[in-house]
C-alpha cells in the first residue's frame, strides 16, 4: 500500500511516497519497506527507537513532533489514535462490514462475551469474538493474544480474517486500558454492554485513580450505537452519559425498573453445577456454569439479545450450551464429587468462585490454590481468607512463581491460612493427585488459579502444563 493512501486518513501530506509493506510498533520488527509507528509508553519513549527501525529498512515513521529531518512520514499529536487509524486502513478497514459488540466490566467479561457469542451462533449468525483467552471464529480459535483487547495492528489484521471468514459479528472484550491506549479508537459498535464497575486495575502502568479507570470504561460508549447497562451498578449511570444522545438504552438487572428484570438466580436442582435465571415474562433460562455471577452474566446476554431482536429460541440454546475455558469449568470424571478449573487468582475471583461452589451444598470443597509470583502480598493473604471461608481443605502447590520461589509463596499463603486445614504439595501435578486422593462422594475439588493457562511460568521460561491433562491421567491410572 501506498505511504500516501496510508498518510491520508491522518490528513498528512506526503513529499516522498513510498510502498508500505508491512505496519510495527516495535523496531525490532521491522522488515524493509515497513512503517513503524513510534509511540509513547510507560518504560519507554518510541521515538528513541528511530534509529533502530530505520537502520532496519524502515520505509517511513509516523511520531509525536518533531519529525527528524530528512526521515519520511508525519507527526502527530497522539500517535496512538494515528496507529489505530492506519491499521485499519492498511487491512483494508474490515470492521465497516462487520457487526461489532463491545462487553465491558471489570469482572465477567471473558464469560459473557462467550454467551453472547454462542447466542448469536445459534441464531444463525457467524460470529467471531476477541477477548482475554484469544480469538475465535465460532468455537475454533484462530489466535491467542497477550492482552485482553489486542493492539491496533493485531485487532484490526485480526477483523480481515474474520471478515475473510464471511463472519457478520464480532464480539469483543472492550478493557479499559484498550480505551485509555486508543487501541479502539475510530471503530463503531453495533451494541455496548456494561456489566459492572469496581475498583481494579489501579496502579503504575494502569490507571492513575479509580476516576480515571471509570472515564475509560465509560468512553466506551461514546463510539456505540446502543448500549445495554446494569441498572444495579452505581457506575451505570456514568456510561450512559457518554452515548450518543439518539442511541437506544436497554437495562437489565433486579431494579424494578429495569428493562429485563430478572426475578431470581438459583442453583439448578435437576443439573448439578449450574444454575437457572428467572426473567420477568419469560420461562426460566437454563445455564451450565455454577454461581450467581454466571448467572448475572446470563442477565447482561439475554438483555443483549433483546436489544438485537434475536429470537428467544436462539437465547436459550447459545445459554444452555455454553462453555468457557478456565472458567468455572467442570471436568468431566467417572467419579463421585466433581472437579472444577477456575482462573480465579485473587481475593475477590476467589470469592466468587468458591462461594458459587458452596451454593450448590456439596459435602466438601477441596481447593488447591498458590500464588503468582512478583504480584502484590496482600493477593496472598486475601486468597487464604477466601479459602478459609468457603472450603474445607487447601492443598498448596505452585502457580507462576516468576522469579520467586514457590515455597516462599506457599509458606506466606499457609501462615495466613492458620489453622485452616491444609498442606503443601509443590509440584502442582502431584497436588492436583493428592486432592483427588482426598475427594470423596459428594466433594468438589476446585482447582484454582491457572484456568486456561497452559503452563507454569519460572525464571521466564514458560514450562506446558494442563491441569486438564493432570487430571484425566490421573483417572486413565485408575482404571
């Protein structure tokens, strides 16, 4: 693609074109002919790596003034949104013919963005979704991504091939750090969905106050078409009021002016593990998953789905046969307790994970749980409370101790534990045999921390692991 198409949609002028072959951030990605994008970042400056992409057969640079002399490209003001905006042109802007649907929230994202996915799915539609385990066309995965919502260069490559695909909608994990570093900026949503709003991603490199990560959240809907709120979040109202001022509303919640009111969340009597939401006018909407949050979820998807006019059919089938990995997962074992995957890895997923479990009554809730290494202590003591809260026994093992040693992690879990009762098994193989050692009739052995994760991280190197795997060659042995 020519560099002065590419420069037109930043409203540059171009002295000196060039074909552009490839679009970069990073300097060391660099391949001749490529247009590297300097931006600014938290650790470091883009524009101190210049040089580096340009000795690397950078074509041109597109940076925050000034330019360097005789270097071809523009300035611009905010690199970030330019990025944004060049990225899709360069994909040849695969978003305009597809239907995007943006989900936000500080929890529940990653299962509704599923919901919502396998509802649109069975409504006939081919759906594609980004979020924090990858992207997927229908149920097949077509990539894994390092951040929730990727990149502008990643995203928008990502949207050719869906559109490629013949995909008509995409559903898409919206973070609020995507809205704070533009990765979104210039899409249009066909629909927003706001799940709920609490205090996270505060700190160096995140968010500066809880304002700030409101603000972004609540940007959000300043690019949507329509939007569909929580009336039971306070934060509601906040989004709200950045949607355009003719576009539609739809609420959902128990406040009884909801627009989809839901009347009861319950643990399924007739499905072990899941739980049924009752609508106002509607028969009861069946669930896989265990736990009131799933169930609030399946409130935001059927909301959804009412503002897109889908068929109530389609609701109730996309809900009835959801799955999402590492999420509340139920392992499926000849044997008489069952056997959950769970992502949950702080005080309040811990919460909500093992308090879902013990709504279901079972005889026992064996957890076995560590700890991320180079992460805040207090995420330590807060699990070990947690735990000591809704379980019965705790086996310790490690999760990704990074540069630590798991042993420390552990023996910091085990003093906050007390007296609860527990163990350490560090090999978190061997952990995951001994609670199933321990499970008996009636048990859940709830395995948490890692959900979809597929390895163990140490010193920077990512060893396979699958707690899946673990367990079903725990059962081949036996038989």
């Amino acid at each position: 693609m020519k560099l002065s198409r590419l420069l037109s949609v930043l409203g540059a002028d171009c002295p000196r074109d060039a074909e552009i072959t490839a679009l970069t951030c990073d300097s060391r990605e660099v391949v001749p002919g490529a247009l590297f994008a300097a931006l600014p970042g938290h650790r470091a400056d883009g524009r101190a790596y210049i040089s580096d992409a340009l000795d690397r057969g950078a074509a041109a640079v597109v940076c925050a003034p000034p330019l360097p002399e005789g270097v071809p490209g523009t300035c611009v003001d905010d690199p970030r949104a330019a990025l944004a905006l060049l990225a899709a042109e360069f994909y040849g802007r695969p978003a305009d013919g597809l239907s995007l649907i943006a989900v936000t929230g500080t929890k529940g994202k990653t299962t509704t963005a599923h919901m919502v996915r396998d509802i649109l799915s069975a409504a006939g539609y081919v759906t594609s979704m980004i979020g924090t385990l990858g992207a997927y066309i229908g149920r097949e995965k077509l990539s894994d991504s390092p951040n929730t919502t990727p990149e502008p260069i990643a995203l928008h490559r990502t949207l050719r091939q869906m559109a490629d695909a013949g995909c008509t909608h995409v559903v898409m994990e919206a973070s609020s750090q995507a809205m704070k570093l533009k990765r979104l900026y210039g899409l249009e949503f066909a629909a927003g969905l706001f799940l709920n709003l609490s205090p996270d991603h505060i700190g160096p490199g995140e968010h500066a106050g809880f304002e700030e990560y409101r603000a972004c959240k609540a940007a959000l809907f300043r690019q949507c078409r329509r939007a569909v709120g929580n009336a039971d979040d306070p934060a509601w109202p906040h989004m709200a009021a950045q949607l355009p001022s003719n576009a539609p509303v739809t609420t959902f919640g128990f406040d009884p002016r909801a627009a989809v009111r839901a009347l009861a969340i319950e643990p399924d009597p007739d499905r072990p593990l899941a739980v049924r939401l009752t609508v106002a006018g509607a028969p009861r909407y069946h669930i896989p998953l265990p736990g009131r949050f799933n169930g609030q979820d399946a409130l935001a998807a059927v909301a959804l789905a009412r503002a897109l006019d889908l068929n109530d059919g389609a609701v109730r089938a996309g809900l009835a046969h959801v799955r999402v990995p590492g999420r509340a997962q139920r392992v499926s074992v000849y044997a008489p307790f069952e056997v959950v995957v769970d992502y949950a890895h702080n005080g309040v997923s811990f919460d909500a994970v093992l308090s879902a479990l013990r709504e279901h009554h079972p005889r026992r809730i064996i957890a076995v749980f560590g700890a991320g290494g180079d992460r805040p202590k207090m995420r330590r003591t807060d699990m070990a409370r947690s735990a000591a809260r809704w379980a019965d026994y705790a086996v310790l093992t490690e999760d990704n101790p990074r540069s630590e040693r798991a042993e420390d992690i552990c023996a910091d879990i085990s003093a906050a534990l007390g007296g609860f009762p527990h163990e350490t098994v560090l090999d978190r193989r061997a952990a995951i045999f001994r609670a199933l050692d321990l499970a008996r009739p009636g048990d859940v052995v709830a395995l948490l921390g890692k959900g979809h994760e597929a390895y163990i991280e140490k010193d920077g190197i990512r060893r396979p692991f699958s707690e899946i795997e673990a367990v079903h060659t725990y059962f081949a042995a036996q038989r």
